[in-house]
C-alpha cells in the first residue's frame, strides 16, 4: 500500500529526511518512532499526500478520499460544535448515511453529550478525540496518526487502543508515536528514524 | 458536478456559521466604511466637485472589501484546517468559490447600508453605480480571495494580501469608477465583467497550484 | 555584452541631429519592450514549472522577472526623463504606456515580496509561478483599462508625439532594439549562471551533514 524508495524531504537548505526505504502492506501496521525532529511528522504527511518529496520515490496506493488522517493539530474549527464540524466534512468525504455514522463516533469517543458545544471549549483530550471522529468519519482505508496518545487524556487513550485493534486487522495503519510500548504489540513493520 | 456545488455549499455554509458565531468581520466592516465615508467629507474641499466624491465611494470598497479579505482564511490558517480541507476528496477549487462566495455576501451585506448612506451623505447613486459595484464586487472577492490564500503561505501576511491584491484591484476601481461618472457607462461595465470572466478563470484554474504543494 | 553596448553607441550618433527627446525614445521603447518580453519569458517559464515540473523553470522564471523589473524600472525613468525634456514635467499620466508600466512595475515588486516571504519550497515556486501568471493577464487588462480610463482623467495638453520613423530612423530603433534585448539576455544568463552555482553550494553543504540512514527493524512485513 505504500512503497518508497530513497524517500527524501529537504525543505529549502534544510534535509529533514533521507534515505528512506518502506514497504507497507495492505493491513499492516507501520511503527514509526525517532526524537523530536527526527522527521516523523514529515514522513507522514509525505505519505498523506501533503507534501511532496524532494528525492526518492513514493507510492501511495490509495486516493485521498479513502485516506484518514491525524496531524498534530487537530483540524478542527474551534469555532463550531462537534457535530457541526463533522457534518462538514461528512459532506466533503460523501460519508453515506452520515448522522449515523457521527452519532455513532460520538458516541463511541464519548462525545455525544458536547455535541453542541463548541470547540473551543473542550479540553485538549476532547479536542483530539474529536479529532480522531474527523480522521474515522469515512471509514479510511489507510489511517495515518500522528502521536495519536500525546494529546489524549486517559479515557480517550484506552478507546483509542481498542479503535486500533479493532481496525489492525481490516486496514492499514501507519502510526508514529513517542511511546512506542502502547502499539507495539500490533505493529507488523516497525521503523526508527535517526535525529 | 452535484458533488461540487454541494461542496461549495458546504464550505460557504460552515463561513457563514463561523462570521455569525464570531460577528466580528461584518460590523468591522460596515463600521470602517461608514468612518471613510466622514474622513472623506473632510478630506474634499469645499470646491470638489461630485465626481471626486464617486472616485472616493470606489477607494472606501476597495480598502473596506481589504478588511475583510484580510480576516477571510483566519480560521482555517489559525488551525491549519486548511490540510483537512486540502486532503478531502474535492476539487480543491471548490475551496476558494466557497470563500470567495462567502466574502462576497458579507461585501454585499455592507454595501446595502452603505450605498444609501453614501448617497444621504454625498450625492445620489444611479444604475449604473449599483452595477459597477455588484460587477466589481465578483471581481475584488474572486481575486482577493485567491490573493488572501496565497498570502497564508507567507510569514507577513498582513503586509503581503494589500500588496498583492491593489495592483489587480486598479483595472476593477478604473472600471467601477467610469460606470459611475460617465455619461455612456455600458463600455465599464462591459469591461468589468470581461475582467471578472478573466480572472475568475485564471482563479479557478490555478487554486489547485496555490493549495497543494 | 561588449558588442551590445557598442551597439548601443552606434545608434547614438546616428540621431545625433535629432532634439534630446527624440534620442530618448531610441531607449525608452526598446527597454520597454525588452521588459515586457522578460515578464513574458517568466510567464512561460513559469508555466512549464506548473504544467510540466520543468526542473529548473523556477529559477529562470524569478531571474527573468528579476530583469523585467530592472528593465521595467529603467523604462520609467527614461519615461520620466522623455517626459521632462519634452513637456518639461517629472511625470505625466498621459502617456498609457508610462502608466501602465507603474502598474506592472508595483504588481511585479509584490512578486518579490511575495517570494521573499514564503519559506524557500515547492510552495513557494508554485505559488511565484502562479502571480507570474497573473501578472502577463494583467498586462493587456491594465492596458484596456488605462485606455478606458483616459475617458475621465481628462489629461493634460500633452500631445505625445510618437515619432514617424523614416527608413534610416527606423533601422536604428530596430538596432537599439536588438541591442537591449541582448543586454537583457546577457544580464539574465549571468544571473541565472551564477543563481544555479548558489543552489548548488548550497545542496552540497546540506549534503554533507553526516547521513546516518534511517535504521530499519522489519518484522513480518506481510500480513
């Protein structure tokens, strides 16, 4: 599902990532781990399609509507409430019977009562579940999540857990995390990147 | 082509709900063209004639449409949602006609109060005026908006959006200003919408450049 | 270079009989139009960098749109120097081509800005690609527009006189002509050559940082 060969990132004089070789299958799960500023945060988004790679190859196959992602900022509008938010990009993503499918992951992420509330004033745990609702909505072939847990608060964390070993089997993961215990049981391909 | 009015539906909808939320673009505005509109009493000697007073109507829309271009990508930049919006599966394009639309109402939204007070304040308005603004007003939102995504990317944004949009903004003022005085003003707004077409094009053919890396 | 500048000297003498301002003209139009075909020759550049991801393009368009406003710079002020020696004023809005040229001149310094912002990327030569573009539609729009515009800014009694070119004056202007477009290019390959040695210092330097390779753990890698 992603292939990349002598994958690298320079941004302006800066090399943020190089010599990169990865080959994610369909239903695998990768483990990207490293220091801050080992690059993590751009393989990820190189994979999600947001940035485009300076050397190397990358093959993604998977266009961007079957594609979830989790950034270090949650991308939500702070200024609307959750539901609000996720009928957005319900309709953006073409989500079938979407208020199903929202009330099911507001639900499911303990959401359901500050449906209506704003935002901007949740607190950092509520924001990154919400956040994950968002990447989940569209039921994504290919979930990239990065540090998914840094921003949870505890009940999300073990919701989050159980979400992934749910999915582990079925889709394809591609996770980078501080804490590489947490998912390290499911990971079928692991990767460390050097600072 | 259902699925991407329905997108532009979307993203203009979720622009309006963030402006009502917020209520801050909308009454900025209309309080800064009404101000103009005083500075500009003083600033026209007795002896002007009513024409400066129309050339001045067209400076007061231009910088009052900057205001609010200038606010028009807050929130997508303050929170990066803009990655969110780039990943999801539409045409990108269909980001920008939403906000351009979305600006373009609160544009409009301003000028219904302020076209009449200029008129109270100043001298009446003809036709042809009230065209040269709505022809005027598609263009300074479709290229303001265009101009206002690309100024997000840069590290002085508020400096570069009024740098990069006057210069594209002087053929529209040129033409709004001549449907406003002169005696035949079907050439203007001929040319202003010649121009909308143009660029509205250029605008919808080149976001998916500005957007993605 | 050498044969352009002597070029330049030998249109010189050659109207020597004519009053200053026509001599003026002899520079004024042809820099003129040497800047138009740099910002054309940057919108095309320009162009293949979007179209095609031409490698390279984006330096040749910034350097060609570098030269177009040096030259674009020059045109007004030999403007303003025709304008003087002719109708003894620093600056006339009566001339559309002079006008025009303070327009595209403030839409093309934006484009410095805009480049100078904008941490150095893919972003950044997509989106001078993009006001590149802008730019060259600009140029005829400006142009109606300013020609409109003479309805109501109702000019002063400037009669600009173009100059009726007898055959002899008309091959000077042309050898002017070819004159600045060849300092123009000579300018622009000097710039580009010397741009593309500063980009490749710099990749080497970011190359050298010791390159520990990503260490790689595979477990099973099917599933």
């Amino acid at each position: 599902m992603i292939r990349a060969r002598e994958l690298g990132k320079r941004y302006g004089e800066k090399r943020v990532l190089w010599g990169i070789d990865l080959d994610l299958r369909r239903g695998g799960v990768l483990v990207v781990t490293g220091p801050n500023g080992s690059g993590k945060t751009t393989l990820l988004r190189l994979c999600a399609g947001l940035a485009v790679p300076t050397e190397g190859e990358l093959e993604v196959a998977v266009d961007r509507g079957r594609l979830g992602f989790l950034a270090h900022e949650p991308l939500v509008y702070r200024e609307l409430t959750a539901l609000e938010n996720l009928d957005l990009y319900g309709r953006l993503y073409r989500v079938p019977e979407r208020r199903e499918r929202i009330g099911m992951l507001l639900e499911r992420f303990g959401l359901w009562d500050a449906r209506h509330e704003r935002v901007a004033a949740y607190s950092r745990g509520m924001t990154q579940r919400l956040a994950l609702c968002r990447a989940l909505l569209h039921e994504p072939e290919l979930l990239v999540l990065d540090e998914p847990f840094t921003a949870l608060d505890a009940e999300g964390a073990t919701l989050l857990d159980a979400q992934l070993r749910e999915l582990a089997g079925e889709r394809t993961l591609l996770v980078s995390t501080h804490d590489p215990a947490r998912i390290d049981p499911l990971a079928t391909l692991r990767l460390e990147l050097a600072a | 082509m259902n699925g991407y009015f329905a997108d532009v539906g979307a993203l203009a909808r979720k622009d309006l709900l963030l402006e009502l939320r917020a209520r801050d673009t909308l009454p900025a505005m209309l309080l800064f063209v009404l101000a103009t509109f005083v500075v500009f009493h003083f600033a026209l000697p007795s002896g002007s004639s009513a024409l400066a007073a129309s050339g001045l109507l067209w400076v007061a829309i231009v910088f009052t449409a900057l205001l609010g271009l200038g606010r028009a990508f807050v929130p997508e930049r303050e929170q990066r949602v803009f990655d969110a919006l780039v990943l999801a599966p539409n045409d990108r394009s269909a980001i920008w006609v939403a906000k351009a639309l979305a600006t373009l109402a609160f544009l409009a939204g301003v000028e219904v109060v302020a076209l009449p007070v200029f008129a109270a304040f100043f001298h009446g308005i003809g036709a042809a005026t009230v065209g040269g603004v709505v022809l005027a007003d598609v263009g300074i939102c479709a290229v303001g908006t265009f101009v206002g995504a690309m100024a997000t990317a840069s590290r002085a944004r508020e400096l570069l959006l009024p740098l990069l949009f006057l210069p594209l903004a002087i053929p529209i003022v040129i033409g709004g200003v001549g449907a406003s005085i002169v005696d035949s003003p079907g050439r203007y707004l001929g040319f202003l919408a010649v121009y909308d077409l143009i660029f509205a094009t250029l605008c919808w053919a080149s976001f998916d450049y500005v957007v993605a890396e | 270079m050498a044969v352009a500048i002597a070029l330049i000297f030998f249109v010189a003498p050659e109207d020597a009989d004519q009053g200053i301002s026509q001599k003026i003209f002899y520079f004024h139009v042809p820099i003129a139009l040497t800047a138009y075909a740099c910002f054309g020759w940057g919108a095309w550049k320009a162009l293949r960098h979007l179209w095609e991801r031409e490698p390279g393009a984006d330096l040749e368009s910034y350097t060609a749109i570098h030269q177009g406003v040096i030259f674009g710079a020059l045109t007004l002020v030999t403007g303003s120097i025709w304008a003087r020696a002719s109708w003894g004023v620093w600056w006339t809005w009566s001339s559309n081509q002079l006008v025009l040229f303070l327009v595209l001149f403030l839409f093309y310094c934006a484009y410095f800005m805009l480049r100078y912002s904008v941490e150095p990327g893919p972003q950044r030569e997509n989106l001078s690609a993009v006001y590149a573009l802008f730019g060259v539609v600009l140029i005829p729009v400006s142009f109606f527009a300013i020609r409109l515009a003479n309805d109501f800014i109702h000019p002063t009694v400037f009669t600009s006189r173009g100059p009726q070119m007898s055959g002899t004056m008309f091959t000077a202007f042309c050898v002017a002509l070819a004159a600045m477009l060849a300092l123009a290019f000579t300018f622009y390959s000097v710039e580009l050559v010397g741009k593309r040695v500063d980009a490749r210092l710099r990749e080497l330097r970011a190359a050298e940082r010791p390159a520990t390779a990503a260490r790689r753990v595979p477990e099973a890698v099917a599933r």
